[in-house]
C-alpha cells in the first residue's frame, strides 16, 4: 500500500462556482417544473446484470487506491472484476457537483439512461436527485456487508433517511486546521477565528455548502435542524469579520497552499487534506472544535434507468467488506464509512500501514464521534436566496 506521504489527493468536497448555477436548479426544483420530478414507476428499466456482467462507474479524480508503480491499476477494483466476473469501465469525470448535475440532468429529468450505473457526488447534491426522483432504492438483500458495517454515524441523513438511495464512498470532517509553531498556542473552538491576533490570517472555504455548517456549529447551533435564522446570523457574522479585515480570502481547495506558505495560520479545512499536510509538516494540526464539526460524504448512487443496478448493488457491497475498506482507507486517507476496516489496519505487518488504524481523522476515536453531527441539507426553496446572499459576501 502506498505510503500517506505519497502523493497528495485533493479534496472532494467542490465549491459552487456561481449563482447561476444554483438559480438554474432552484427554478427546476424549487418551483414545481412537472418534467423535473421522476415518479418511482418510472426510474427503472430491465435490469441486464445477469447476461451483460459489466457496469459503467463514474467517479472523482485520485478517489480510489492505484498501483505504485503503474497508476492507471486500481488493485481493489482489479479484485472485483476478478471475484464477481464483472467488468467495469471506472471514469474520472466527475471534477464539481454542479458542472456533473449539469452533464447529466438533461437525460434524468427526460427520462432517459445517463450511460453510467454508479456515480460519486457530495450527499448535499445527493440530496437534490433524491428529491427529484433521479436515482434509485437499493436493494439491500444484495448488500449484506453495507447492512453490517455501515458506520452508524452515517445511517439515517435527513435527506435520506435510513439510506435507501445512497451509500457513503468516503467521508470526511469539516473542521479547522492551522500551524500551531507559527501562531504559538491552541485553537480550540470556531470563536477563535476571531481572535485579535489571526487578523488578516483566516480564510474560510467559499462554496456555500461546505462553509456554513460548521460557522453555526460555533453559535450553538444544532446543524441538523437548523433554521433560515440561524444562516442569516451566520451570514451576518462573517460580513463583520470580512468588514474588520479578519478573513484574508475566501477560498477553494486552494487553502492548503496558503497553511503551507504561512500566509495563512488558520482556516476552514478538510480532514482528508490535512492528514497529507501532515505527512511534511507536524506543525499543521486540525482541530475538531468544542462545539463540534460537520461530518460529510461522498456517496455512491444508481441514477434512473441505469442497466446494470444489481452488478452496481454487488461492487457497493464490495467495497463494505472491512478488508477491502482498509485497503482503500490507506490510500485515500479520509474518514472510513466501515470502523470494522479499523482493525484490519491495525493489524497490518507494516507498520506505517497500522499505525493509520490509530489516526481519529481516519476513524474517530469516541470523543471525537460525539462532537460530529451531519447538516441538514438545504432545500430548493432556500437555495436560491441564501445562495445569493452568501455569494455577494464571498464575492463569487
């Protein structure tokens, strides 16, 4: 297995690159478009897995464990094909949530096949094709392990309760991560951020979706019910740090670079990025606050008319069994959706290998568990509005 220190895989979670974007999907779904919405009847069609034993998968960059020297194998995908007799064309081309809703809801909300039998996007877009009837309801009798070993934490989103239509890829904390050398002394809660002597050192992640839960978690707020009142509070905060000069900038992915630089001593983070910052530099550390962080995920998902849904059911299942889990937690380092792949690790002869078993970014220890909570989504009826008013603060 790859050493953490490796390479450097970038996060997933995508930022809303424009209102327009958004506006386009509220009119879609938020103000009743008849063709938009897919009623269950009209989801599925003749499942062709038992004769044609292939599937189409379409995922996210450096989201899944490659061969060291030869980057275009995926050795666990590579042991799929060869257990299961299936055969699967793995394309990386899903690069923002929007732009892949973009490529593909013409042919969903047309009633007509995508070309592709499993996709990977972020449960908060998840929960857009859950509302329009895109995907469909997982037959759990075809995935024992996912019944068995999925993480509690991660069962039962509001979007979609007891996941029904989704199953977490990977998953990940929304947190806070800064350089304990260069500012001299702990951070340990949102306030923080605030302090005096961070002034012009902060950036804040710019997408929407990824930024304000974590900011109402710092207010008390109990993100999965949270209120239209609690995003405004939210947004009226950070106009005031913007106003005082706090934030240096709002940010993308991009954030790593200016924690690394020292241009920045603390900023809205992800864990998965920050356990490879790590592997060069000790100094940067991540801090699930006191008042908690936002866990996330990437899921995986079985648009309509999908052709191969059971050979699709079986890979999901696949990849829950807790040493296949393991092996592609230590190669994409973000919180593993199966605590049973802990032990796996643990148990590894190399040392480097087992030692990720103990990493609460990769598998929360219980403390850290009970700070972490999954938002409530936001709705077709909110997005427009509260895309706009976060966007003109951003400057997007």
């Amino acid at each position: 297995m790859p050493q953490t220190s490796s390479r450097t895989s970038p996060s997933r979670r995508s930022l809303l690159r424009a209102l327009g974007g958004t506006a386009a999907l509220g009119a879609l779904a938020g103000c009743g478009v008849p063709a938009a919405y897919v009623r269950p009847g009209d989801r599925a069609v003749t499942d062709a897995s038992a004769t044609d034993h292939r599937l189409t998968w379409a995922n996210w960059p450096l989201y899944i464990d490659t061969d060291d020297k030869n980057p275009n194998r995926r050795p666990t995908l590579e042991a799929f094909g060869k257990r299961a007799g299936i055969r699967v064309e793995y394309v990386e081309e899903i690069n923002d949530n929007d732009e892949f809703f973009g490529k593909i809801s013409p042919a969903l909300m047309n009633h007509q096949p995508t070309g592709r039998d499993l996709i990977v996007i972020s449960d908060w877009m998840c929960a857009r094709f859950v509302r329009l009837g895109w995907v469909q309801e997982m037959d759990r009798a075809h995935q024992p392990n996912v019944a068995k070993h999925l993480d509690p934490l991660l069962r039962s989103p509001a979007f979609d309760e007891g996941r029904r239509f989704t199953v977490p890829w990977q998953s990940g904390i929304t947190g806070i991560a800064y350089n304990h050398r260069k500012l001299g002394r702990e951070i340990r809660g949102v306030k923080d951020l605030w302090a005096s002597d961070l002034k012009g050192r902060v950036t804040l992640l710019s997408g929407l979706d990824e930024s304000f839960a974590l900011l109402m978690q710092g207010n008390g707020v109990d993100i999965t019910r949270w209120t239209a009142d609690d995003f405004h509070d939210v947004c009226d905060e950070v106009q005031r740090q913007v106003g005082r000069g706090q934030i240096r900038r709002f940010t993308g992915n991009d954030y790593t670079k200016d924690l690394v630089s020292g241009d920045v001593l603390a900023c809205q983070a992800y864990s998965g990025d920050v356990i490879q910052l790590q592997a060069d530099n000790p100094d940067i550390r991540f801090v699930v606050p006191e008042e908690g962080a936002e866990l996330w995920s990437d899921s995986l998902m079985i648009p309509n008319r999908a052709r191969h849904k059971a050979n699709a059911e079986r890979l999901i299942d696949y990849y829950y069994r807790p040493e296949v889990a393991a092996e592609l937690a230590a190669w994409v380092n973000y919180v593993c959706p199966v605590p049973a792949a802990r032990e796996v690790l643990a148990a590894d002869p190399d040392k480097d290998t087992a030692a990720l078993a103990d990493n609460p970014l990769i598998f929360p220890d219980e403390t850290m568990r009970s700070r972490l909570a999954i938002a409530r989504d936001i709705t077709s009826a909110e997005r427009v509005d509260f895309a706009r008013r976060w966007n003109k603060i951003v400057g997007l």
